[in-house]
C-alpha cells in the first residue's frame, strides 16, 4: 500500500478519497487553485499544493503542475477523482513516466473507451450487445443522413467525444436530420475539440442501468451489480439507486457478463462503470445495450457501496498499488437498497439553471456511522462557503440505505427534510417532489420520469401561504422576545392602555403582495389574519442552533418549524417542505407604499423621533424626512419622489397610529 497520494481534485469526491485514505493509514496531499484556498478538501488532507488560478484550465487541468506537486510532496500515488483529469490518457501516460502511480486504468484502456465511436467498434467485436447505429469513421453528411434514414426514427447523435451529457441532439424525422447534425457538430467542436459523432436509435422510454465492475493487474475482473440512474435532467443523472427495481438474477447475470467482456476487451484494471441503455419494449421484458464505458470511480460510486458494504476507494488504492482484488464474483452479495440524490445549486423551476452563492445555512440531515451506511451525506463544502460559477454545481450528495427500497425511500424523504440550505437556490424540494412522485415511489423508470411528472414536480410549494405568514409573524415574535429579555421594561405586547393592539405586516409570497394583521386579545391570544384567513395563532420556541425554531399552531395545523431571516427574507422549513416569505419592513418602505396623492403615512403604530425636514423645504426623491420609531428599532421615511414639504402634521414625541398622516408634499 502507498504511504502518500496526491488527489488530483476538489469537492466532494476529494475529501471522499482522501477520507478512506485517512482511515488506510495513507497520507494525502491536495490541491488547489485560487478559488480554493479554504475550500474543505484542503482542510481534509495533510498537506496542500497551491497551483493556480480558480478557472478549471488554470489548476486543476494544469497536469505538469500537478506531477511536480506529487514529486515535490514525495506522493506515491495520483487519485485524479472524477472530472477534470480522470479520463484524460495523457495525464495517465505522464504519471507512469514520472513513475507515480496512477490510481485508475492503464492509458491504453483509457484511450480505448474515450470516443465513444471507437469504443462501439470494439464492443461490437467483443460481442456486447449495441445499440443500432452508425459508429464509423466516414462523417459525410450526406452518408450520416442515408444512415439516420436506414437507422429509422427517432435517432440520436451524439458527439463521439461527448460527455457529461452534453453534445447530444435527438431527431424525429428524416428534415429535421441536417439541421440537428450541424448544432450537434457545432457543439462537439466547441465543447470536446472534435466534431466526430455517431448516430443511435433512439430507444423509447429507456432505463439508464450501469454496471460497477473491478480488475486488478493479476487478470481478475468482477462486476458489483448494477445502478439504475434513469432519473435525469439534461442527460445528467439526478437520483441513483441500487440495486435496479425489476432486475431478475438472469438479467443482471448477463449484464455483469457483458460488462466484464467490456472491461476484458480492453484490459481493464482498476473501478469502471459500463453504461447501458436498457430497453423496455410494449410486449414485456427489457432488452440492453452498450452506451459507454466510464474509465473511473462514479458520482454515484456510494449506492453500490451502501448495498455491498465495500469501499471502493479502498478498492482502487489496493489495485493501482498492486494487490489483488479484495474478493471474487462469488463473494460478492447485495443486501437491502441504496438511493443517491444530487443535491446541485439549481433552480428547477428554471430550467434548471445551474445558481451560486453563499452556503450562508447549511444544515445536513444526521447522519449515521458510514459503516453502517443508513444516511450518509458526501460533500465538499461547510456552512459559509460560496458555491462558485468556476466548479460544477453538485452541492453534496445524500445516500440513504434500507433493507427495502420502500425503507430507502422513506429515509431519502425524511432524510431531504432535514436538508436545510439558505442563501442560494438547490434542487432540494424538487427531490423530494421526485421521490414521492407516483413514477419514482412505485418504481415506474425512465429517462422521461421528469417531464412525465412535471405537474407533480414544478412550482410546488408544499408548505402553503397560511403556515409561511403564521411561521413569519411567530419567527418576528420571538426575535422581538428574545431582544426584549436583556430589557425587561421594554415588554410591548404584554402592555395595551387602550383596546387592543394591533400590528400589520406586509408580506410578499410567491410574487404576490399581502397585508396580515395581528391582534393582541384580552386574554392574551394572538388572532392573526389576512385574505379571508383568520385563526388563533400559537408557538413555543425551541431550542436550536442558529434561526428559530418552534412548535407552531395555526388553523389546525401543528408543525415544528424552522426558520431563518435574511434581510427580509424569511426562509421557512417544516417537514412539509421548505418555503420563503419576504417580510417587508413597511416603514423603510413607507415613503413609496403612500406615495400616492402626496401623503405620507405611518404604515404602523409608532412614535415620531423627529423630522428631517420642514414646511416649504424642497426634497430629492429618496431624501430622509422623518425618523420613526417601532419595534424597538428606528426607521428612517424617505420621500418617494422629487418634490415640496407642504406640511407636517405631528411633532417629534407623538405617539401614532397606523395610517396617521405624517406629512404633506406637493410633488414636483
Ligand atoms: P457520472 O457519470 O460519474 O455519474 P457525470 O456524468 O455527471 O457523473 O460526470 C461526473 C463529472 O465529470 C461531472 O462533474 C461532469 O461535469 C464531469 N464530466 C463528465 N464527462 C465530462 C467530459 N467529457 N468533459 C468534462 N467534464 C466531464
Ligand atoms: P454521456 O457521455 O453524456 O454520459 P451517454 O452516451 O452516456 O452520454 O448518454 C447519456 C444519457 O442520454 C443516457 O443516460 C440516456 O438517458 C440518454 N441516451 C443515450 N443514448 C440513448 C439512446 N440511444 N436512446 C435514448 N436515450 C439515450
Ligand atoms: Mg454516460
């Protein structure tokens, strides 16, 4: 075994080889770039090479600067990850002569499965089952169209050097074939430096299914079953699992088979997946064929170990140092069920429009000893982090385990409730959405789950306006307490000389405005209401780390809830899922919501601290006119357009109530 590896990396999947690296007894060294410089896997490693600018180009593909940090630090061993250099026959080939070991496949292997035209031509020697297609060399356009035309619609192209699911356009009819091709090409040259592609039958209502399979330089090769990654957005997985609902022994016998021939085919040594189209015709039964072959350890590499209890990093390293595989074929077992989410800095609602920003609340589920492997959160990232346009937007990734998948399942839900992420926009609650949608609890796969489910899916707020205004006005109520309890003679709900108080908050909620009322009864109750809603609201804080957190009644409804606020935004979670609320502070806002007929008035009940300005004073458009003060704090009223001072109508000391006439101005 090695005593020091370098990890060619960042993220989650470096602080993820370099945690069994720890556990090993291996020394690590990271890398970084500008970007990085406080970036968790630097933290998670003992040592730390700076080499370059934040820009992917700049360091983490800059491999001359990485072989000299591995020689520099005294590294055995280069762990590229996935990504970046991990399937880059160069990089491999510039390790051996460097005499550093390369913890992946031979370059040969490498370079054999890197286009996937070429790739095709081999496995259709070595008897693996493809898809219909064109794979060769010839990329007349004329000729690739007479090919689609044989083929047969719809087809696929796909750029031969694609990947990450990128450079792919499918085509409906024989007219539309040209035009596609010249986009996919234009694509290809752009993203992957070659314009070669390869046409495919598209397969209807396909299953992606992949098989993990090992070799190791003594000959041995085995596969660890299989994943289903048919959840997709974009072509890139969102949601895997293992092992794949519906798979018969005989059917995963044979994949495992195939997927062994595949990796055989090229000599393969080391983790590799073997990408397979599954297809499941009208008539019953599932069919498969070759897709691509991965020349590395997987994003989704933990369901398969959840569901063997191997890890295969630990695996790797055992290989690319020498030793022979851990365990034969028929050693290996699957027990219960694995599910992985991708938890990426998205908006879903967008087109899944990749978003950064700052990790300002990052709350992980519990988790569980990872060698019991019940929920397990892999990431690359701490609360306070940003989230940067540089690297890619996956998050972190949650894993759940249960000896059924229904166990599995109920874990993820409970397990993404408990995810609680402010400060930039994830795929959190479209998770969720996903897992209990019909299609994917009841097991119903394919790749067009997502659009299938989109009604269920989409601009779905599960938590609803009342619970989101009541948790917003009890989360201002204890904020207010706890300010209060370092001033016991500042209590204000507590003391009403006359009638009953009542305060109004402005919210807005999913882009609509709304006016809530809350009034302090006799008995001490609270009724809160807004739009024809109206009830008893009642809380009790509980303890928590950071935000609120209380036990909340509103409307029959009881939920423990979580909140925090950013500015204005009051970011709700609950175990019906998570929402947010903009609570508009009126007063600040109080010079625009009166700006009509020149009136400026109080929006809530409050003294007047002072007066900026008097009568005949001629005022600029966001100008400071009077000073305020409610809820314990000031608020300064700024006037809402050019103009003249006509009037005032209080002076400094006056108490006011809501809708109280400050002043007159003429408008300019
Ligand atoms: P996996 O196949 O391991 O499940 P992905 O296909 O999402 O995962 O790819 C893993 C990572 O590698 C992602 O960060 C993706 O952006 C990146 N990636 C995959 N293929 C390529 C490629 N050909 N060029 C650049 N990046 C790639
Ligand atoms: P990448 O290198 O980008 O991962 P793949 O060839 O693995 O490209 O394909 C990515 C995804 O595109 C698959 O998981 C599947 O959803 C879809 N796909 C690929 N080939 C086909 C096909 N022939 N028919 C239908 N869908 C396909
Ligand atoms: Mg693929």
């Amino acid at each position: 075994m090695f005593t020091k590896i370098l990890i060619a990396n960042r993220g989650e999947i470096a602080c993820r080889v370099a945690a069994t690296a720890r556990r090993l007894g291996v020394r690590t060294v990271a890398v970084y770039s500008d970007a990085d410089a406080r970036a968790k896997h630097v933290a998670a490693c003992d040592e730390a090479v700076h080499i370059g600018g934040s820009a992917p180009k700049d360091s983490y593909l800059q491999w001359e600067r990485i072989i000299e940090a591995a020689k520099a630090t005294g590294a055995q061993a280069i762990h590229p990850g996935y990504g970046f250099l991990s399937e880059n026959d160069a990089f491999a080939n510039a390790c051996a002569n460097a005499g550093i070991a390369f913890i992946g496949p031979p370059a040969s292997a490498i370079l054999a499965m890197g286009l996937k035209a070429e790739s095709k031509q081999l496995m259709e020697k070595a008897g693996v089952p493809l898809v219909p297609g064109y794979h060769e060399a010839d990329q007349d356009p004329a000729m690739l169209q007479h090919e689609a035309n044989r083929i047969g619609y719809p087809v696929l192209i796909k750029a031969s050097a694609g990947g990450g699911g990128k450079g792919m356009r499918a085509v409906d009819k024989a007219e539309d074939f040209a035009a596609a091709l010249a986009s996919c090409q234009r694509e290809a040259r752009n993203s992957f430096g070659s314009d070669a592609v390869l046409i495919e039958k598209y397969v209807q209502r396909p299953r992606h299914i992949e098989i993990q399979v090992f070799g190791d330089t003594h000959g041995n090769c085995v596969y660890l079953f299989e994943r289903d990654c048919s959840v997709q957005r974009r072509h890139q997985k969102v949601l895997e699992e293992a092992p794949a609902p519906g798979m018969t022994p005989e059917f995963r016998q044979q994949m495992g088979a195939a997927a062994v021939a595949a990796a055989k085919a090229v000599n393969y040594v080391g983790a590799g997946t073997v990408e397979f189209i599954v297809e499941q015709p009208p008539e019953g039964g599932m069919r498969f064929f070759f897709m691509e072959m991965n020349t590395r350890l997987q994003v989704e590499h933990p369901v398969t170990e959840a569901i063997t209890g191997l890890d295969l990093v630990e695996w790797q390293l055992r290989v690319a140092s020498g030793e022979p595989l851990p365990l034969k074929q028929d050693e290996l077992r699957i027990h219960g069920h694995a599910i992985e989410a991708r938890i990426c800095a998205e908006t879903p609602d967008n087109n899944f429009l990749p978003a950064t920003g700052t990790l300002t609340v990052y709350r992980k589920p519990a988790c569980t000893a990872f060698e019991r492997g019940v929920v397990r959160v892999d990431d690359g990232v701490r609360e306070g982090d940003t989230i940067s346009p540089f690297y890619d937007s996956m998050v972190a990734k949650l894993i759940v385990f249960g000896a059924t998948r229904a166990e599995a399942l109920a874990r993820m839900d409970a397990a993404l409730a408990e995810t609680r992420i402010v400060g930039l926009s994830t795929n959190v609650q479209f998770l969720r959405h996903v897992v209990n949608s019909p299609s994917f609890a009841q097991a119903n796969l394919d790749t067009a789950l997502i659009p299938r489910e989109a009604a269920v899916l989409f601009h779905q707020d599960k938590v609803g306006l009342a619970l989101a205004v009541a948790s917003a006005v009890a989360q201002t109520l204890v904020t207010e307490r706890a300010l209060e309890s370092t001033d016991p003679f500042s209590r204000r709900d507590g003391w009403r000389p006359h009638g009953l108080t009542v305060r109004r908050f402005d919210f807005e909620y999913l882009g609509e405005s709304l006016l809530a009322h809350l009034t302090y009864l006799h008995d001490g109750a609270l009724q809160l209401a807004f739009g024809d809603v109206s009830g008893v609201l009642q809380f009790e804080s509980l303890p928590t780390e950071g935000g609120s957190r209380m036990d909340l009644q509103f409307q029959g409804q009881r939920q423990t809830v979580q909140t925090w606020q950013l500015g204005e935004i009051v970011h709700i979670f609950c175990a019906l899922g998570a929402t947010q609320i903009t609570e508009i502070d009126a007063l600040a806002h109080a010079g625009v919501a009166a700006a009509d007929g020149g009136r400026l008035t109080a929006p809530m009940p409050g003294k007047v601290l002072s007066f900026a300005v008097k009568a005949g004073d001629v005022i600029k458009k966001g100008q400071a006119l009077a000073v305020m003060e409610a809820m314990k704090m000031e608020h300064t009223i700024a006037a809402p357009a050019d103009g003249t001072v006509a009037e005032l109508l209080y002076a400094p000391g006056d108490q006011v109530s809501e809708g109280a006439e400050l002043l007159k101005i003429t408008a300019a």
